[in-house]
C-alpha cells in the first residue's frame, strides 16, 4: 500500500488571501484555507496590535522591515529588522510601530484561540 503525502504548497505574498487581523494586515502564506497544515505562516503589516493572547498557539515572530515595541505580559522589547520573538500559548501581548513580521504559529490557527485580557468571557 502506497503512503499519500501532503500536497506540497508554494504561495507568494502578492497572491496570498488578505485580511484585516489584531494586529493589522496579515498575509495569509499558510493558513486555514489549506489542508493538513501543522502551523500557519502570515506575513502581517503591523500597525498597532491589541492586547491578546492565544491558550494554544505558540506564535514566532520575525521582524522582515521596519521596528518598534513589542509588549510581552506588560514589558516592552524594541525590535527591529532580524529580531525574533518568542511568543508561548498564555503570553498577552501586542506591539506598536510600523513594522512587516513574519509571524508562525503552532498549530494550525484556530478562531476560537484569540482572546482579550480585558474580555471576562475569556476566563
């Protein structure tokens, strides 16, 4: 019996879905509109990201243009072009400035995995 792989995927950002996120344009490289993906990979124009945190998601993010703040559980990281950041599942956090990041979450992005501090239905 023959093993079926994953159908292999080459996506370029100028044909990607876009959409208005959190945190502002986002790109969407990899995401829920593919099958059996294990993580999403968005390109997203940052500009100004509310608070929010993620129960399941371990998000990365890896600054490609541009810099400013990134706000982890209320402290506050400069980053700039060639910063990563380690975002764990239960970290609030948000950024502000102009910046292009390359964000990757494990696993795939769920709808219902985005939550607010400041939301009581969140607990």
């Amino acid at each position: 019996m023959t093993e079926s792989k994953p159908p292999l995927l080459i996506r370029r950002e100028g044909e990607a879905p876009r959409e208005r996120s959190t945190c502002g344009w986002r790109n969407l490289l990899v995401s829920r509109q593919d099958e059996n993906v294990a993580a999403w990979v968005h390109s997203v124009d940052i500009d100004g990201a509310k608070q929010h945190y993620h129960r399941r998601a371990t998000e990365l993010y890896y600054v490609l243009e541009g810099g400013g703040v990134v706000v982890l559980d209320g402290v506050e990281h400069e980053v700039q072009k060639g910063s990563l950041v380690h975002i764990p599942p239960g970290v609030v956090h948000g950024a502000r400035g102009r910046m292009k990041v390359l964000v990757v979450g494990v696993p795939d992005i769920s709808d219902d995995d985005l939550f607010f501090p400041d939301d009581d239905s969140a607990e």
